[in-house]
C-alpha cells in the first residue's frame, strides 16, 4: 500500500454490474493491524467533529457513503482532502490535528484505527499539540 501525497490509498475494489465491493486486509492495504472500527453517520449538516491529534493512533477514513472535508495539520503545512469516494481511504498517521467538516446529508465516515480507544492518547488542545509536535 502506498499513499499517494495526500495520504490517499486506493483500495482493492471489484467492480461489475452487480455492484462493487472495496475490501481492506491488515498489512496488505494497511500498514498496521486494524484493533477497532467505528463510523459516523447522522451528522446534521453544518456539524464539525475531531479537533484533535493522536500520540500514537494511525487511522484510516474512508467516505463509504456520501463525502466530507478532512482538514489535516502536522503543524507545519494544513491542507484540505475532500473524501467522496468508497474505494479511496484517507490514512492519517500520528501526531496529525484533524478536523472533518461540510459533510453532506446521509454521509458516513469509516474509521479503521491502529489500537483501542483511549483518551490518553489525545491531544484535544491545539497549543498542546503544536509544542508537543515541535519538540
Ligand atoms: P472523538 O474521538 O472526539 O470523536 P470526533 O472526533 O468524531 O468528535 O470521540 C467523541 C467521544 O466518543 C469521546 O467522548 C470518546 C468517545 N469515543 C469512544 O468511546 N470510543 C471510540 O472509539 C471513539 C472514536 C470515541
């Protein structure tokens, strides 16, 4: 698996007149092994979620239905992903603030994350993260 620039994966899909169908295996398309899953989905419009980074956690995103924007910010260069497309995943490795915003109506963000939640491994305060990034 190799991210393109923006940390985009294209995902293995087989496509044909039935439909398609992405699939996702640990240390094949991803580089660590998925520990947990989760999604959002019902996100009134105008709704903003993350606005925060992780210590260690590496996640994958995919937009499994409907698209949103993914702001990422290593704390030095931010840049802006739209996500819209099922069979791209958005990997985000550690130490990255993001912020996920303008989603449209019915939108589903598909997380696949490195380790089990933990509340310890965030940084949910942005000046905490820039000196912690910097040092
Ligand atoms: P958070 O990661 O801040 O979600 P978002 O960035 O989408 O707003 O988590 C929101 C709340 O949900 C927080 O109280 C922790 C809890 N949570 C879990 O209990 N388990 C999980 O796997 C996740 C992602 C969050």
């Amino acid at each position: 698996m190799q991210p393109s620039s923006e940390g985009l994966v294209e995902l293995r899909t087989l496509r044909d007149v039935r439909g398609n169908l992405t699939f996702i295996e640990s240390g094949q398309d991803l580089s660590f092994a998925i520990e947990r899953v989760y999604f959002l989905h019902s996100v009134p419009e105008g709704s903003e979620r993350g606005g925060h980074a992780h210590k260690e956690l590496k996640q994958l995103l995919v937009a499994v239905c409907g698209s949103f924007d993914v702001i990422l910010n290593d704390g030095t260069v931010t840049k802006t992903i739209r996500l819209s497309d099922p069979s791209k995943g958005l990997l985000i490795e550690s130490m990255v603030w993001r912020e996920l915003k303008n989603f449209t109506d019915q939108a589903v963000c598909l997380v696949l994350a490195s380790e089990q939640y933990d509340e310890a491994d965030y940084f949910r305060n942005y000046d905490e993260f820039l000196i912690a990034v910097k040092d």
